[in-house]
C-alpha cells in the first residue's frame, strides 16, 4: 500500500486540516486543482471531493482500511499535499496584510527579503532585452504547442507507447533526499530557549501564521530515528518565510517517509508535474500526455455512470464531519449539522478541540441518512444561488485543462481602460489572427497590432526564421 502508516498527533491535524479546507476550496474553485497533479486536477471537483474523502478516512481513521490503492487516490493524496504547499506560500505572500509583528523575522530572513526586494528593482530596471528574448521564445513554444496539440488528437494511439524513464530510483530518490536534508539541518535545530522565548501570538498573528504553526508542530513531532536527521532538527520554525524550506520539510514529512508508489509507470504517471506549453511543444512527451489524457478519459467515465446528483454534498459532509475543528455551513447543511453536533455533545465530543477521526466517521454515518434535505445542494451554497451552484457541480460539463493547454491571447501592449484609472495588458482571448509576416504572434484587432508594432518589428523576422526550426524550439521547450 502507498500510504505507509496512518496519520497521528500534529501530523494529523495537519492532515484534517487539508481536507478541511477542501471542502471550500472545491467549490471556490480556488487552488482546489493543483497543476502539479494532472491526474487529480483535471477530475471534476465532485470527483475530486470524492477521492479526498476516501484518502482522509483511510490516512485518519484508525479502524479504517487505508484508502484504495488505485491510480486516482494516489493523485489525489498527492494532490492534497500540494494544496498544502499553495497554502503555505499564499500565507507568505500575504504575512504583511495581517500587521505580523517585525520582531517574528529573524534577521535571516529580514536579509533574505531585502536581497529578494534589491534584486526585482534591479532586473526591473536592467534592459528589456532578456524578458523580449523569453517572451520570443515563449511565443514560438506555444505556437508550436497549439500544433502538436492538433497533432496528438490526429495521431491518437499512433504516438507510441508511454515508458518511464529507466533510472536508479532508490540512489536517485537517497542523493536528493540527503541534499534536502543538509538544506534543512544546516547549522542546527532552533535552540528550546529560542522557541520558549517567542512572545504569544495576536488575534491576526495566529491567522497569519495558522498553516506555519500547524506544519512546525508536525515537523517537531518528527523526533525518532531517522537518517540523517529527524525533522525535529529543521533549523527553522512558524517564523519561516522561506517556501522552499517548507515545501522541502513537508515532502520529507508526508511524502518520502510516508508514501511509495512501486509501480513505475503508475508513479510517473502521477508524478509527471504539470503539462502545459512546453510539455505540448516536445515531441518526445507526445506518449506522456496521451496516457494522461486516456487515465483521465476512464477515471471521469466510470465516475460520472455513479454520481448522484442529489448528493451533492454528501462527501462534504463527510469530510467536514471527519476533520474540522470549525463550524461553518450553507443554508441548506444546517438541520444535519445541528444534529451532526447533538450526537457529538452526547459523547463528550467537542469538535473545535478533539479530533477522535473514527467516533466523529461513526456519528456521521449514523446522522447523515437520517437528513437528505439538504444533501443535493454544496455545502457553502447560499440560498439566493443555488440554481448557478448546482449547475457548476454537474461532472459531464466540468471542462479541464486537459483537452486545453493552450491559453493563448492578444499581444497588445498597455492601455487605458475604460472606466479604470490603471493600464492593463490586453490579454484578449477571443477573435486571436496571427501575424501575417511571422504567424507566431496573435492580435484581436488591427489596433492591438499598431500599438505593438514598435516592439514586436525587433523580433518579427526573427521568429519567422525560428518558427520553421522545430528542433530549435523543441530545445527551448526542454530548457524553458
């Protein structure tokens, strides 16, 4: 099985706190579908729900099997974990709107920020040449993405055969598993004096913080015997503003200790990163992304002969019901939460502070049947849109990314907006004509073309040149 033990301690209030948090990241749509797991992502959310629910019971409940080892579950657990890593760097992204205390920074990383600041005010004002050779070179890449693209659905199973690539994979997986951990270990574990000396947290400061603290106290429970180090030895704590620490701790902590998938196809297959423009643009990946888009073609299919439309919400409850500490509903969930919470209170269960995974699965179970009014409409649903709401969870209109890598748009410079005091580029999507003379560039209008004549006349003929070298733009492709 992949999952290697179940989730216990901080770890896993770690763990319910992402498939909390799913229940309204799904429905938001809003970093519920991270591009890093195609086979994940490119579900429908109602599916998506459905697998997040299966992982968290099987990783939370101690009675419980461990969830189904199939391709999608797998996906999904790992696309959880990359939700978990969104979370964390939206947190950083924001620390400054929530007035985070400057005493939280050590001087580490009060450096680190103003080298990071120094270095974007120098390249913004450095010549424009290099971002117009890599916005050349990315107008060739999706040009000819859009072909093969066309190209792929043509040849259809004619692509060839998906094969991983043959490796060492356990010396591959120890090299890089030992550079993260001396990344991570590097001049020793915070000192407990340092930790006992942090001040108590504001109001906002815990909000700031509250994906930071949750993953330090994971990491911190990592205290047995592991090689090199166990990740009680981070020499970091909730203060990190570094996303790459965190991104590296947490794939120790919930993937490589935790999770094998032996099969390598299937393992590449769900480790295959994001398939987007250079992906389309390597021929070499062809077989790649026809076994990506044949997974997902199944998956969806068999998915779609078994949902139910009028319980919409069922996995949402669960999930809510399993792993929140929070109590938050739509209209439509409040008589089966009020009993949901009754059944709790009766057995000495405060959902705000315990966790007890398996008793609050049991309670569920037993509450959920008992209140169908209700289970057709999303859980955060309000009741002035519910018809736009159920209209979005319908599975067989969920259109992905899969079927649609190429996003392109106009290439008109800034301009005035009307009825707005900023300028903005373009970005048109639709009515797109290339340019005649080299055919990579697109325009909505004739005006969009005018105003970005005087920069694009600099590269015209050169990407007329290049677009006709498809080993060239295959190279930039594999080292864009």
């Amino acid at each position: 099985m992949p999952l290697k033990k179940k989730f216990t301690g901080a770890a896993a209030r770690l763990f319910a706190k992402i498939c909390e948090h799913y229940i309204t990241a799904a429905e938001d749509e809003c970093n519920d579908a991270p591009e890093e797991v195609p086979l994940f992502s490119y579900l429908s959310p109602q599916q998506r729900l459905s697998l997040v629910k299966d992982v968290m019971i099987g990783a939370l409940c101690e009675n419980e099997p461990m969830f189904p080892d199939t391709i999608q579950h797998n996906a999904a657990y790992l696309g959880l974990i990359h939700v978990l890593h969104i979370q964390i760097e939206v947190e950083i992204d924001l620390e400054g709107d929530y007035s985070v205390g400057d005493d939280f920074i050590d001087e580490g990383e009060r450096q680190a920020r103003l080298l990071s600041s120094n270095g974007a005010k120098s390249n913004k004002a450095s010549s424009s040449d290099p971002m117009l050779n890599f916005q050349t070179k990315l107008n060739l890449i999706e040009d000819r993405a859009e072909k093969n693209k066309k190209k792929i659905e043509e040849l259809g199973d004619d692509v060839g055969e998906f094969k991983p690539a043959a490796k060492d994979i356990c010396m591959d997986d120890a090299i890089t598993y030992m550079g993260k951990m001396e990344d991570l270990c590097i001049s020793g574990p915070l000192s407990q004096r340092q930790r006992d000396n942090i001040r108590p947290l504001e109001e906002d400061e815990e909000y700031a913080y509250s994906w930071r603290l949750l993953c330090d106290a994971a990491l911190q429970e990592d205290n047995g015997i592991s090689l090199p180090f166990p990740l009680s030895q981070v020499n970091f704590d909730f203060r990190c503003s570094s996303s790459y620490k965190w991104v590296q701790a947490l794939n120790i902590l919930l993937i490589s200790k935790r999770f094998d998938i032996p099969d390598p196809k299937e393992s590449a297959l769900v480790y295959c990163g994001e398939i987007n423009h250079n992906t389309y643009a390597d021929p070499d990946k062809f077989p790649l992304i026809r076994e990506i888009n044949r997974h997902v073609d199944v998956l969806r299919k068999v998915y779609e002969k078994k949902w139910e439309a009028d319980r919409r919400s069922y996995d949402q409850r669960c999930i809510y019901a399993v792993a929140s500490h929070g109590i938050f509903y739509g209209f439509a969930q409040r008589d089966w939460l009020e009993a949901f919470l009754q059944k709790c209170s009766e057995q000495n269960i405060d959902i705000t502070r315990d966790s007890n995974y398996q008793k609050r699965l049991q309670i569920f179970r037993d509450t959920v049947e008992e209140f169908p009014e209700g289970l057709n409409i999303p859980w955060n649903t309000f009741e002035n849109c519910v018809d736009g709401a159920l209209e979005r969870w319908q599975p067989s209109k969920f259109e992905s990314n899969a079927y649609n890598p190429s996003q392109r748009h106009c290439s008109g410079p800034e301009y005035k907006r009307e009825n707005l005091n900023i300028s903005m580029p373009c970005y048109n999507t639709e009515n797109l004509q290339a340019c005649s003379l080299c055919k990579v560039v697109l325009y909505c209008s004739k005006e969009c073309q005018k105003r970005h004549w005087k920069e694009h006349k600099l590269v015209c003929k050169q990407l007329a040149a290049t677009r006709k070298d498809k080993d060239q733009v295959v190279n930039m492709a594999k080292n864009n």
